[in-house]
C-alpha cells in the first residue's frame, strides 16, 4: 500500500475529508460563539468557544472512559446501518432499519424466555439466530413486494417501521407482559447468566464485535465474492443484468434478507446486552442514525463502521455540553447536522483542485538508434 | 427507483472513504491520549461525601425540561435548591431510557463530581440504575417512583414519591362539582397502576360531591403524543364530556384544547392556569423543591443511604408538602371551595382515606371488601390493576 | 354550555373531524414534495422542514401579537414559516445539486439540522401562548356542539384543497409545468430546449419547502395548536410516501392526505365510544391501511408509472 504512485490524489482523500471536519467546527463554533455571547466581555465568550471545543473531544475521545461511551453508542449503528447500505448495493432504498430491530429484540426475548436458564452461550446462539431469522424475514418480505408486486421498498419499509412498534407495544403490553413490571411494562426479564456480558477488560459489550464483524463479512460479501458482484451488477443496471441471465428476484430477496437480518441482531443486542428484557425502550432510534451512517459512509460496510464511531463520539459529546455550559439538548442535533451537511459537501469537491491532480505520467523515452557516448571509455 | 449509486467508479471511492472516515475520526482528536498514559479511571471512592462540604447533585429528565408538564416540575424542584449556597447541581434534559442514561450518570459521576444522582423517571431504574449502583457504592442514587425493595436492590440506591391522588382527588371533588353534564374525560398515557390510581382517585373525589358522575378515561399509548391528546381531547368533548383532566407528560394541549371547545379543565404535574384563564378549575402539581431540599440537608450532614442516616424510601402527601393544589379557577364556585378545604384538610390530618371499602371495579367485582381500609403507603396500592366504579374504560 | 352525548355517531364523526382537522400538513407537505419530485429531485429533509415551520410560525405569532393584534399575527406567522422554509429549501437545493452529492443523504442531513434548529430556537417558545388561527365555522347549521366542532376548518386546510387542483392544471396545462416536468423527466431535452435545469430545480425545491412550512405552521398554530418538540408525528417523512403513493399526481395527493388524517382519528375514536382493546394496533392504522393498497394496487409493471424519469439520478 505504500505505493507513492498517485500520491495527489491520496493526499486528497486526507485533505478534504480533514478540511470539512474543520470546517464543520469552525461553522459549529461561530454558532456557539453568539449563543454563548456575553456582549460585555466577547474575549471570554471567545474563549468560551475553545472551551467548548475542548469539552466535545474530551468527552467523546478524549480518554479511555470518554472512548469507551462512544464505543457503545457506536455498536449498534454499525449494524443498524448494514440494513441500508447492503440494499443501496442492488439500488434499493431501505429505510426499514428500525423495524427490523424492534422485531429482531421480540424474537431474542421470545427465544431467550422460552429457554430459560440454560448453557448461556446455547442460549446467546440460539437468540441470536432467532433474531437474524425475524429481521431477515421484515426486511426480505420488502424485498418480495418490491419484487412480486413492485411496491416501492422505501415506503413499504418505512410503513414497516411504525407497524413494528405497534406490534412491540402491543405484545410487551399484552400477551408478553411481565406482571410485575407494573410501572414500565416489559416482558420477563431473561436469567442473568445468559445475557451477553462485556469484552473483558472494559464496559463495552460483545455487541461491538458483532457490529465490527458483520461489516467486515458484509465488506468481503460485497466486495469478494461472486454474489456480491452480480448484486453490484444488478444494482449499476437491472435490464442488463436480466439480460445477462442474473436472478435480480432472488438476488433481491436475499439482499434483503441480509440486510434485515444485520438490523434484527441489532435489536439482539439491546435485549440480551443492555436491557434484559423488551419494551418501550428498544425504539431509541438507532434505526434512523443507522440510515444516515450508511449514506455518508455511501453504503461501504468499513466505511460505515468508522463513520458509525464518529457518530457515536458526536453523540456521546452532547452531555457534556448541556451540563457545563447550558446548552440546550438541541445543540449537537445542530452540531451533527452540520457535520454530515459539510461532509456531504466535500464528496463534490473531488477532482475540482489542480494541486491534487495526479499528472501525467512523462512520455517513455524511445531508445537511441545509436549508442550513446560511453561514459566508462 | 434506485438510488443512483453507481458501482463502477465507487471502487475507488470505497478506499477513499474508508481513508476519509479514518482520518475523520482521528483528525476529530489528536488520538495520541488515547493509549497511552490513560490508566483506567477508578471506579470507586469517587463522590463520597463529608459534612459540610460543596455537594454536587445531578438531575437527569426524559424529556425538555420546559414541558409544562412531569419534567418541568423536577426542574422547579431543582432550581429550589439554588437558595442552598452550598449546593451545585448540574442538569440534563432529554435523556432516553437507554444506554444514554447510563452514561449521563457516569459522566455526572466522573467529570463533574456528582454525589447524588436523581433519576426522574420510571424506566431508569432497572437496570440502568442498579447497574451504575453496582458500579459506584460511594455515590447515592435516588428514583423517583416507587420501586426500590429492602434487601433486593443495592444499598445505596433509594426511592421517592408523592401521592399525587390526594390532589387529584380534591380536584376530583371540585370537578365532581363544576360540571353540569356529570361527565368527567380524563386522558392517560398508560394504564399502569401510578396513573390507574389517579383516575380512580379523581373519580372517587367527583363521586363524593356527586354520586352520579362518570369519568370517561381515553389511552393514548405514550407518556407525549400531542396529536392522540388533541383527538382524544376532541372525541371526549364531542361526547358531551365538560371537565378533562389528564395524566400525560406535558397536559399543555389537553388544557389548550379543552379551553378551545369551551369546557372545564384540571391540570396535573405543574400549574397550566395561564393556558385556561376561563376554563382551569384547579389542578394536582408537585412540589419537589421540598423534597429535593431535604435531600440536599441530609447530604450535607453527611448521611447517606448505605448507613441508613437518609431513608430508603420517601413519599409524602399534601400533609409533608410534597405536593400542592393549584390555585382555584374563576369557574369554581364557592361551595366546591369549602368542600375541596374540607376535603383537603381531612386528608393532611388523616382522617379522610381515599381507599375503603366495600369498593367495586367498573365490571362490578369487588376490589376492596367492607371494613378494610387501604392507606396510601399500603403496597397493594402499588400493583392497582382496575378501574373503579363509575369509570368508563378498559384497563388492557 | 349545552353538551349532550351523541351515542354511536361519535365514532364516524370523530374520523370525519380528524380527516378534516389531521389532513393539512400532510397535504401541504407532500404539496410541496410533489412538487419537488416533478422537477427530479428528492427532499428528504422536509421532517426538519415541517419542524422548522411550526416553531417560526409560532414564535412570530407569540412575538407580534402585541404590536399587530391577535388577529394578525397567526398569519404574520404562516408567512414566517414560509420563509424559513425557503432558507431550509434554498440550502438543501444549493448542496443537493452539487456534483456527487446524492439526494437522499442530504435530506436525512436536513432533518437533524432542521430539527436542531428548531428545537434550539424554539426552547423559549414552549411556555408562552401564541394566538391560533381562526377556524371557519362551517357547522353553524348544526345545535350539536360536536357536530360544529367537527365541521370547523381552517382557512389553511380551504388554500391546500385550491392549491392542489391548481397544481394538477399547472403540471398538466401551462408552459412552466412543461419546463418543470421536463427537467424532471429528461434533462437533456430541457436543456435542449434551453431552460436551465438548475435554475429550475432550485426554485421547485424552495417553493416545495415554502408549502411544507405552512404544513408545519398549521401544526403549531392550529391543529394540535401548541409548540413543543413532539408535535410532528412524522409527517414529514410519511409525505414522501405520500408522493409516491399519490403516483406524483398533486390531486391523489389530496385523496392520500385525507385518507391519513381520517386514519389517524381512528384510535382515538373507538376508544372515546368505548371499543378498548388493541388501541396500539388501532392507533397504527393508516399505516397499515397505506400498506395493504400499495400491495393491492400495485403490480411489476405498473410500479412507476407517473415517475419523473430523472428522479434518482444526479
């Protein structure tokens, strides 16, 4: 990889992407500066600004305990995301991410109560496949409307969603609810051991290297293997791959499948890692994250796992903001915002500068009919 | 329609962005602190407190904290504390019941020193709460609900509550009262047995002064949906229906709507009289400023909950001022008054008890027989399931 | 006060109500939407929009009901809106017609950007009381209140339902809506026909945001009435469905948002007459309704027809 060759335009992949950060933050910082704005001592608001600053990467990466929440808040949109990037692949629109959750955390509970208090990692398999199948089959029967019926995959998707949490409400507050869960409705609870515990050595849990791994497999299906390439090719152009005697419905279906099922072990994850049980809760859209973690990270797997980080650390900065400088809640929905506006921004601006334009490779030198005075003689 | 990505010039935009996203990350904070030098943050020994020092307490609220409503009177409470020169408290809004919560109380607990923490609302506690309690014996957690157990859950984990229905109930008498259709609407989010006993103390109250009104009670399925709450509020006042009360986080557009269609209206969590100027007959609010100061005492001194100098469970009434009535509405007439003082006087002193039988549910089954008295610390109030008599709804 | 119960009639009558009263934004939105899609580009971002519009809307109308009444001011509002709309528009044009920069990631960008100005600027609007707009009583030949109550429109709801077949003649009668559903169906010809795509792009974004704001000041100044950071129920984002639903057709747009502000009332409206159970179910029902016609009415060949052809593409 340390090939020099096209060191330009490297160099831009560095440069631009740095640049909008930065420029992202100054924007960022300008706003601080007249919300925070004391008119009679703008040297302090200023400095103010800088404190904010601080504050952001501190509590986002600025120490084990800070990197760690952003860890956590990162795992599930990794996987969340896959449920979107994947179908952009083959050219659909999924937004379905949420729902695909929500009922991959009903099948986990579902499987973990019906188990019970057996060998923890049976169990952790078993909900964990229970899950997968669920999302899978949301999201694959989007693919089977669009296929079968033409229904357009982003509504039906999005209608899926709501239709989701309906069901989650319905359940945790019916048939599944635990009775003594008076005051928050949920299901049972599942036995302690056989909930997913943390990587050893820190608080994050076994959800991260789940999210981490599914974008590598995710990565190398797309990018490596014969099924990837015909979803690449059916998702550049569907009649050429018709043609061509792919099978866009099964490919389709099975994107799709794929994608759901990456979301429904996502919504595993929340029930087996974090709360132990299902309710109300596990609506906290990640789904929706997911989707914009996805489109920046333009439906590349790696790509998205990064950017899910990023996202995590944004996220988990705006605490710090509301508690020490009165910041409303607001303020990093805003911050976000304009991050991604600006980041999406900078996807133009490659190509436009000369200085990153890699030059022509010099003409090769034609050999001399003669032979050149030797130097040696 | 696709999404016009178009895979042949991506390739090598893929390693574009995974070069981009890297550098984004890392450019986002020199990372050099990361690895190196930073020993794990102690876990324990942070936050405990001595007498008379500065304490730090920190209030976490699942919603804005200018919500007319549930939120904004956790945040009165706390800005009661501001008269205590030797408390800081740091607040955070719109905290989800997630792994978010989590982390706030860690990032209370670690970055601005925090010796108390006040959760406000239900979905906290399990297992958010008792996980970080695990985590941080040294620093006091304290719930609003009603669910901590002796013996079951950490020692330095506690529990305060007010019974808001000794408020509702007089205000159910002034509304028992003021109506002149005899139809009561009140509009709930959940029915759990918290906002259960609300409508039942309400109606109990209307049926006081009234024995013939009847409480139409309408679900909206979330703590803040302002569009199932206007409809609600609509359907209701179509359905003849002239005084609405509600339990929902923010009752701002129940009050709204009721004074819109030119009915009567009962507020709940904070005071809404400035919404209803015609309409508002007076409402169940919360007075935690009380509560929180009393904490606020005991931290300074010193206590704490693992060695039992601050209790573990806190609830209180109108008699311990954890609670207040708002001020009456222009509509209310002078009789209702005298009744609702007396009402409210009987309560403070004790005599008046709200749950006695012989007490049927709206299905005619008998949920409290003759002679037994449930008081409002009894526990089986907690687990409250059914509706009573004169309440058209259904609890499932 | 009279008020007397009217028994079963409550039920049709609150879904009557609910479709007269719910419908509006959702009709302004996807308006807007359609507009937007006719010249072939996507908004995504109209959440963040709708948002926007309904605190502008609000706090104008708190703010100048002092100096220009209360009669006013709600409209000084809804004009308000409109204009926050447009910056919202102008940016989302501005970045979405950039080269490489794809559609739908933008909007998403726009709805957290335009939810987070919203909610920032709007903190200090939650309190206050503002004054709402009028209603038309068109139940004034009814002596039942609920009937009166049901039959009050807004002179917002009366603009959507003009505009709509305005839109549907403009589209299909007169030289801009030829230079619009070119450009959105194959730029190559517009250009060659010598309008310029961008130019034309630019101004059916921002005019499409102008009409989502006014979707989002009817919310605030209205129907529920009342600002706070919960009054969209997703409006927004359910308008681009709408869109596609209504097959880009601005009066099946009309019809859509109907269906869905009546769907809406449905929950609610069983309960206030006593039917109790499954209200979650209930209270999912338009979505589940829009879902069982798509698949009813759709089919492989005729999933896209009315589709501007350049919708998707840069």
């Amino acid at each position: 990889m340390l090939n020099l060759n096209h060191w330009r335009s490297k160099l831009e992949a560095v440069v631009i992407p740095v640049a909008a950060l930065l420029f992202a933050l100054i924007l960022f910082g300008i706003f601080c500066f007249f919300v925070l704005l004391d008119p009679k001592n703008i040297g302090q608001s200023i400095a103010q600004v800088f404190q904010v600053y601080g504050s952001i990467y501190k509590a986002a990466f600025g120490s084990w305990f800070s990197l760690q929440n952003t860890l956590i808040r990162a795992a599930p949109l990794m996987l969340s995301a896959l449920c979107t990037a994947l179908p952009a692949r083959l050219g659909l629109g999924i937004i379905g991410n949420e729902g695909a959750i929500v009922v991959g955390g009903l099948a986990a509970i579902a499987t973990g109560l019906t188990l019970g208090n057996i060998t923890p990692l049976v169990s952790q398999v078993a909900m964990a496949l229970a899950a997968l199948a669920a999302g899978g089959v949301w999201i694959g029967a989007v693919g089977a409307l669009r296929h079968y019926r033409g229904v357009n995959e982003t509504i039906s998707s999005l209608l899926l969603n709501y239709i989701a949490i309906a069901l989650l409400n319905q359940l945790v507050n019916g048939p599944m609810k635990d009775p003594s869960s008076l005051n928050k409705p949920s299901t049972y609870p599942l036995p302690e051991a056989v909930m997913l515990g943390s990587i050893p050595g820190t608080r994050v849990h076994y959800g991260l290297i789940y999210g981490l791994l599914a974008c590598a497999i995710a990565y190398f299906l797309i990018q490596h293997t014969t099924f990837g390439f015909a979803a690449r090719t059916a998702g550049g152009n569907v009649k050429a791959a018709r043609i061509a005697g792919l099978p866009v419905g099964k490919l389709t279906i099975l994107i799709c499948a794929l994608a759901g099922s990456c979301a429904g072990l996502a919504g595993m994850v929340e029930v087996a890692a974090v709360h132990g049980r299902a309710n109300e809760s596990l609506n906290a859209n990640y789904g929706y994250s997911g989707i914009l973690v996805a489109f920046i990270a333009r439906h590349n797997p790696l790509a998205a796992a990064v950017v899910a980080i990023l996202l995590g650390g944004i996220l988990a900065s705006g605490g710090i903001l509301q508690r020490n400088y009165q910041l409303p809640d607001a303020t990093i929905l805003v911050f976000q915002g304009l991050v991604f506006l600006v980041v999406l921004y900078s996807e133009s601006l490659y190509g436009r500068f000369r200085l990153f334009r890699d030059r022509p490779a010099p003409p090769p030198v034609a050999p001399l009919a003669t032979a050149p005075p030797s130097l040696s003689a | 329609m696709g999404l016009g990505v178009n895979s042949r010039s991506s390739f090598r935009m893929r390693r574009r962005q995974v070069l981009r996203g890297l550098l984004a990350t890392s450019a986002f904070g020199a990372t050099s602190q990361i690895w190196t030098g930073c020993s794990q943050q102690p876990e324990a020994g942070s936050g405990s407190p001595t007498a008379g020092q500065q304490v730090t307490m920190g209030f976490i609220y699942v919603g804005p904290k200018d919500d007319f409503g549930y939120n904004q009177a956790h945040h009165e409470g706390k800005e009661g504390l501001s008269k205590l020169a030797w408390v800081k408290s740091v607040e955070e809004a719109n905290v989800p019941e997630t792994t978010s919560v989590e982390e706030t109380m860690r990032n209370m607990i670690e970055q601005d020193g925090a010796v108390a923490i006040f959760p406000t609302s239900f979905g906290y506690f399990d297992p958010h709460i008792l996980k970080l309690a695990k985590d941080y014996p040294n620093v006091q957690f304290f719930h609003c609900g009603g669910l901590y157990q002796e013996g079951i859950h950490p020692k330095n984990v506690g529990s305060y509550f007010g019974y808001i229905d000794e408020a509702q109930y007089i205000a159910g008498i002034v509304a028992g009262l003021t109506s002149k259709a005899g139809k009561l609407g009140f509009i709930a989010a959940k029915p759990i047995p918290q906002v259960l006993r609300n409508i039942n103390s309400f109606t109990l109250g209307a049926r006081s002064a009234n024995p013939k009104v009847t409480t139409q009670v309408i679900f909206t399925g979330d703590w803040s949906l302002p569009v199932k709450e206007a409809e609600a509020a609509n359907s209701l006042a179509d359905q003849g229906i002239d005084v609405l009360t509600c339990h929902v986080d923010s009752p701002k557009v129940v009050v709204e709507t009721a004074e819109r269609r030119k009915i009567f209206s009962s507020g709940y969590h904070a005071s809404q009289a400035s919404l209803a100027p015609n309409g508002y007959l007076t409402g169940a609010e919360w007075n935690w400023a009380t509560v929180y100061s009393q904490y606020a005492e005991w931290l300074n001194a010193g206590k704490t909950l693992t060695d039992g100098g601050i209790p573990h469970l806190i609830r209180g009434g109108l008699k311990e001022a954890f609670l207040k009535l708002s001020d009456y509405g222009p509509a209310v007439s002078e009789d209702a008054k005298k009744m609702a003082e007396a009402a409210k006087a009987k309560l403070m002193d004790g005599s008046l008890v709200v749950y006695k039988g012989e007490l049927k549910d709206n299905t005619g089954k008998v949920v409290i027989p003759a002679g037994k008295e449930l008081k409002q610390q009894d526990v089986e109030l907690e687990k409250m399931n059914w509706l009573v008599e004169g309440v058209i709804g259904k609890v499932s | 006060m009279a008020t007397e119960s009217i028994g079963w009639w409550g039920a049709p009558l609150a879904i009557l109500a609910g479709t007269l009263r719910g419908s509006a934004p959702f009709l302004f939105v996807s308006l807007g939407e359609c507009l937007t899609e006719k010249s072939g580009k996507m908004n995504w971002g109209l959440e963040g929009v709708l948002l926007t519009g309904a605190m502008s809307a609000y706090a104008i109308s708190c703010l100048t009901q002092q100096s220009v009444g209360p009669v006013l001011a709600p409209w000084l509002g809804v004009l308000a809106a409109g204009c926050a709309g447009m910056v919202l528009g102008f940016i989302h044009a501005w970045l979405s017609q950039q080269p490489k920069v794809n559609d739908i990631a933008v909007g998403i960008a726009m709805i957290t950007f335009g939810s987070g100005v919203a909610f920032f600027f709007g903190k200090p609007f939650i309190q206050p009381d503002a004054p709402q707009l009028p209603g038309i009583p068109l139940g004034f030949w009814s002596s039942l209140a609920p009937v009166q109550s049901a039959l009050r429109i807004c002179p917002l709801f009366v603009l959507g339902v003009i505009i709509a077949p305005l839109m549907y003649w403009f589209f299909k009668s007169t030289r801009w809506g030829l230079f619009v559903r070119a450009v959105g169906d194959s730029p190559d010809a517009a250009l060659a026909m010598g309008v310029s795509t961008t130019r034309v792009r630019m101004i059916c974004i921002v005019a499409g945001s102008f009409l989502a704001a006014i979707g989002g000041a009817y919310l605030s100044l209205y129907y529920p009435g009342s600002w706070s950071e919960r009054v969209s129920s997703g409006q927004g984002l359910m308008a681009v469905a709408l869109v596609i639903f209504a097959r880009w057709n601005p009066l099946q747009c009309l019809y859509a948002s109907l269906l869905f502000g009546g769907a809406q009332a449905i929950g609610p409206a069983l309960q206030a007459v006593g039917v109790d159970s499954y209200y979650y179910l209930f209270n999912a029902s338009p979505y589940i309704l829009t879902l069982i016609l798509m698949i009813a009415t759709c089919s492989q060949k005729r999933t896209l027809t009315g589709a501007p052809g350049a919708l998707g593409t840069q």
